[in-house]
C-alpha cells in the first residue's frame, strides 16, 4: 500500500491440501444358493452367486485400502501436515466489543456457504517469521508494533520464529517441510525493492494475502507472506514526522495477511492508498478485524 495505491491489487491466494473427494465403500448384498427352476428343454447349468463370506473378505480388503489411503493423505508430505496440529478447543483469544456502523470493511474472501468471512483458525498461534535483509532502520519494531495491533483488534495470537532466509514470492508454497518441518509454513514477512520483487514496481509499498484449505466445507487460512519494499519505507521510517506513516503502510498490509480488503472509505486504513492522518485501524476496520478473530476452530486442517 502506499500513494496512487491500484485499486486491483487483492491478497494473493493458493489452495494446497485440499480434502480428497470422498470416497463411499461398497456394501456387499448377501448371496444364496440360487432357487430351483424348471426347464422344458434341454438342461442348462446354473451358476451360483457368491457366498456371502467371500464378499465380506472383499469388502474388507477394499475397505482397508480405503481407509488406509486416507490415512496416508491426511498424514504424508505431499499432501500437508496432520490436520488439527496445535488446534485448542477455545479460542486463544477474542476480539474486543465494537461498535457497527463506524465505518466501511470488506473480507477478502467469504466460506463457501457464505456464513461469514474466510479467516485464520483463532484456536492456534499463527507462527511467522521475517526476512531482515534490507531492512529500514527500526524497521523490525515496525513489524513487532503492526502485529500487536492486529493481534489487539482480532484476538489471533501470533508467534515469532526468528529470523529466516527465504525469498518473498508470489508462488510461495503454504507447506515447506524440508525447511520448516510438518507443519504450516509460517507467515513470511520479507523485506524487499522492486528490483526482487515486480510486484512492487511504482508507488506500491507492499503486498500481502494468505492462502487458504478447504475441508469439511470450512475454507481457513493457513499461510501468508507481507512483502515490504524497503527503498519506499526507509525513507518514511527516517524523518520522525512520518514515522507514522511508515507504521501505517505495514499495519496495512498485515490486515490484509488476516482477510480485510480494500475499502473505498478514505477515513479507514485499508483505503487502498496512504492517508497521512490515518497511521492506525478506524472504526470500520476494527468492526471488520473483529469479525475476522471470530472465526470458527479448524480442527480439520
């Protein structure tokens, strides 16, 4: 986000792991002896059916590599890590009381049913971790400070992991176990320019989005990435009088790691370009961010 800002620039999503089609297992009909018939002509041999103890070893069998085909996606590598990992049953946080109609909010993303806003899981941490190299002065306390803000206002806790080598990419993998174990990938908070990162290329400071799992009909966000352009940031962190500014551009982006869009309301934070007095999340932002840390658990994913 920064000045002149385009309108069409959304969070980048990806879809990794989803729930395999279901799979129905055959329910095997018991077999008899055949009934007696009669024949006016020539005698005809008749076959008899299956017995039912057959049937059964053969629904077995199936059954077992059904089940156990699950078992292997919900576990192996390729397909993501166990569903659940570190998943409470309460969330471990809430979002404060806010008042509606204190201003203009919009979701990146809705559940496919359309029951409320696709969102992190709030019964587990959101780990991320932050690529320093190229950093502005101060520039790692703009971070600490954005993610209490939005911590604040959805009730997500979040995790820090230290510091990482991992390039900022559009098409980063939400599931990375050679680096960062079986888990989810931690969120990606990168500090960059233009010249590693088109996407920055012009007035755009910054970019954000998360990706998302659908399972059991819930759509949740498991990973993320905030990519920061330095050589736009540095100069803003530099000169006191627009430290806040600076401040605003990351908070900005990290609202949009959570799920808020663009609003054309330019008394909010997540207006697409920067407003010099608005350093901090408004009244419609903080309505939104609170429905966001409302989410359901995701025991699932």
């Amino acid at each position: 986000m920064s000045a002149g800002e385009p309108q069409g620039l959304n969070p980048w999503v990806g879809a990794r792991g989803d729930a395999p089609f279901p799979v129905v297992l055959p329910h095997p009909r018991p077999g008899g002896d055949v009934p007696a018939v009669r024949f006016l002509g020539p005698p005809v041999p008749i076959r008899r059916g299956p017995r039912v103890s057959f049937l059964l070893m053969v629904a077995l069998a199936v059954g077992a590599l059904v089940l156990g085909g699950r078992w292997w996606m919900a576990t192996s590598s390729a397909f993501g890590p166990p569903g659940g990992l570190e998943e409470s049953a309460l969330p471990l946080g809430a979002p404060p009381v806010v008042q509606p109609g204190q201003g203009a909010f919009a979701f990146t993303g809705m559940q496919p049913d359309g029951s409320g806003p696709v969102a992190y899981s709030p019964c587990r941490p959101i780990h991320y971790v932050v690529r320093p190299d190229g950093a502005p002065l101060g520039g790692g306390e703009l971070v600490r400070q954005a993610i209490a803000s939005v911590s604040a206002a959805t009730g997500l806790q979040f995790i820090d992991d230290g510091e990482t080598q991992e390039a900022p990419s559009v098409d980063r993998e939400a599931y990375q176990p050679s680096v960062y174990g079986r888990r989810w990938a931690p969120v990606l908070i990168a500090w960059s320019t233009s010249a590693e990162s088109p996407e920055l290329v012009g007035d755009v400071a910054g970019i954000a989005g998360s990706a998302t799992v659908t399972r059991a009909g819930q759509t949740v966000y498991v990973s993320g990435s905030v990519t920061l352009d330095a050589e736009d940031i540095a100069p803003l962190v530099a000169a006191p009088s627009t430290q806040p500014t600076a401040l605003g551009i990351v908070t900005h982006e990290l609202g949009h790691l959570v799920g808020l869009d663009h609003v054309d309301d330019p008394t909010q934070l997540m207006y697409p370009s920067t407003q010099l007095l608005v350093a901090g999340f408004a009244g419609g932002d903080r309505a939104g961010l609170a429905a966001l840390g409302a989410g359901e658990c995701a025991p699932d994913v």
